[in-house]
C-alpha cells in the first residue's frame, strides 16, 4: 500500500483492466462469460472490442460501469484514472458513471423517456450531476451539447419528444446527453447497429469528432470490425469471454494471428469500399 507511487496525473493510462471475470450462477452451474480479461486504454484513446454476439462485450462494459445485472459475479481490477473501480462504494459508482465516464447504447429509444422533451432529458440528467445548476442553465447546456452533435436548429429542437427525431438523430440526442458532462471516458455499446448504414457512418463520423474535440477516451463495442476500423486505434477481440487477441487496428487487419479475427475480417467484405462509398453518401445526405 505504501509503494503506490503519488498521483501526478502524468499517468498516461485512463483505464486499466486487470484479470477482469464477469460469471454467472446457472441452472447448469456457474459460468464464466468474461474471463481474465487485462487490456488499456490511454488517455484520448480509442479501443474497440470485437466479437460475436454472446462474447461478453456488454458484459465487459457492464462491469466497468458497475452496472451488471443481479446475480453476477465480478472479480479482477477496473483501474480508472488511478481509482480502482471495483472497491468503490455504490455511492462513489454514481458519482463516476455518466458524469466522468459516460454511456451511449444501441438503442436510444430505450434511454429516453417519450414522456419528456430532450431537452429537459438532458437538463435533467446533466443536473442531477451538477448541484446548484438552475433549469434555465442546464436548458443553454442542453442546446450547446445538440448544437455539438450538429442537430439543426437546436435551440427549437430541445423542445421536441424523442418520436419527433429519426433514429440517426435519437442517438445524436443521446451522445448530446452524454456530452453535456464533459466525460474523461465514453463507453458506446453498439451505438450504430441499429441505424441504417448511411446513418451509420455519420454517427461514427462524429464520434469520431467528438473524440479528437474533447481528447475524451472512447471505447466502442461492436461485433463489427468495419465500425471500429475507422474510430478506434486499438482492437481486443472477444470469444465466449475470452481475449482472443488485442493490438493496432492496422496490424489486426493486415496480420491477424487467429483464425477467430480472420472470420471476423471475412465478414467484412472489401471494408475500403464500403467505407468509401459510406463517406459519398453520407456527404451527399448533409450535402441536401
Ligand atoms: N443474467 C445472466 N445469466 C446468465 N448468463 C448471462 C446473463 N446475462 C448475460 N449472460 C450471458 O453472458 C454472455 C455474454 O453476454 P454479453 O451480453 O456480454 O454478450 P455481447 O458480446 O454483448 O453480445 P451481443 O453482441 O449480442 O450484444 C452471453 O453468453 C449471455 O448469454
Ligand atoms: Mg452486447
């Protein structure tokens, strides 16, 4: 305890995951579906997790966040920006999760409440974050943040029901919120899986924004290799809960060791291409 070395903040390393086990007690007895998982992320960089449904890649995030469901079991370290994570009462959890490290989901739907206006979703969520911020400030904060995520028109969009926006523009909405509180870390789960592929590449553009703007971390979850090619710079790859293999993007893509990250590069067929022709269209659609 006595050797830790005094904090500088010079410590280029934002999150550091240590022998990370997420397991489960079953009807056919304990599973693990994480399983010594070790991986970092810099300070302004980006990582991708790979791998195919059920690999454990929301369970991975889950556990980060520390918001993995009943009954679950967590071992190993979740070391962020020199806290460990994984001794943090609850209380202390709250006052990390969407303020320093923040989450967007694949569905946007779902996070936002059709009851209420984004905006005040969004003024809402950044005050219960920032004591003494008035409504009337957290309003000017929620319209900044939807003018950041290139929502047009924002300051008579902030009044508008999440069914009055596209699902391009929801999710927008929910990066907007997550913005809002300036976090050291953002955790995107799927963000673009269910969005059509020209939507699909302008959230990625902007995350991508978002992330050379703010020197925020990012960390994007996706079973699909050619999403993380153009956002991240480091890729682990996940099977059945395991580290299959971790590096640079480019050196995934052209050297794979697995046979497993081999699949995954098939299923991406001609990725140059696709993006290619994603750029064109999607700069034709904001060109209208
Ligand atoms: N409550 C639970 N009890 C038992 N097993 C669970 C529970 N929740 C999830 N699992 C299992 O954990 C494994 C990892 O799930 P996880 O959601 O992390 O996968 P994923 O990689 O995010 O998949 P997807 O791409 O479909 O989102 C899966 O096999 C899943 O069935
Ligand atoms: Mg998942």
């Amino acid at each position: 305890m006595t050797t830790t070395a005094p904090e500088t903040g010079a410590d280029p390393t934002l999150l550091r995951v240590r022998d990370l086990t997420v397991g489960f007690t079953t009807a056919q007895g304990p599973v693990d579906v994480v399983e010594n998982l070790d991986f970092d992320l810099e300070r302004g960089g980006a990582l991708g997790i790979v791998g195919e449904s059920g690999s454990g890649k929301s369970m991975t995030s889950l556990a980060i966040m520390g918001l993995l469901p009943k009954g679950a079991r967590r071992s190993g370290s979740i070391e962020f920006a020199g806290t460990e994570l994984t001794g943090l009462p609850e209380r202390g959890m709250r006052a990390v999760r969407g303020d320093r490290i923040g989450m967007i989901f694949q569905d946007p739907l779902s996070s936002l409440n059709p009851y209420y206006t984004v905006g005040t979703q969004i003024a809402e969520a950044y005050r219960s974050h920032r004591k003494g911020v008035t409504r009337r400030q957290a309003r000017t904060v929620a319209i900044e943040a939807m003018e950041r995520v290139h929502i047009r028109d924002a300051a008579r969009r902030v009044d508008h029901y999440p069914h009055q926006f596209s699902g391009g523009m929801r999710q927008r909405v929910m990066i907007a919120m997550t913005l809002s509180m300036e976090p050291e870390l953002i955790i995107a789960d799927e963000p673009t899986t269910a969005l059509d592929v020209t939507v699909q590449a302008q959230i990625l553009d902007l995350l991508a924004e978002i992330r050379a703007e703010t020197g925020a971390g990012l960390i994007l979850i996706t079973h699909d290799l050619a999403v993380v090619s153009e956002v991240t710079d480091h890729i682990v790859v996940l099977r059945d809960g395991d580290l299959v293999e971790a590096g640079p993007v480019e050196r995934i893509f052209t050297d794979p060791q697995e046979e497993y990250t081999r699949m995954l590069l098939d299923a991406v067929p001609r990725i140059d291409d696709e993006i290619g022709l994603l750029r064109t269209t999607s700069a034709a659609e904001e060109g209208r």
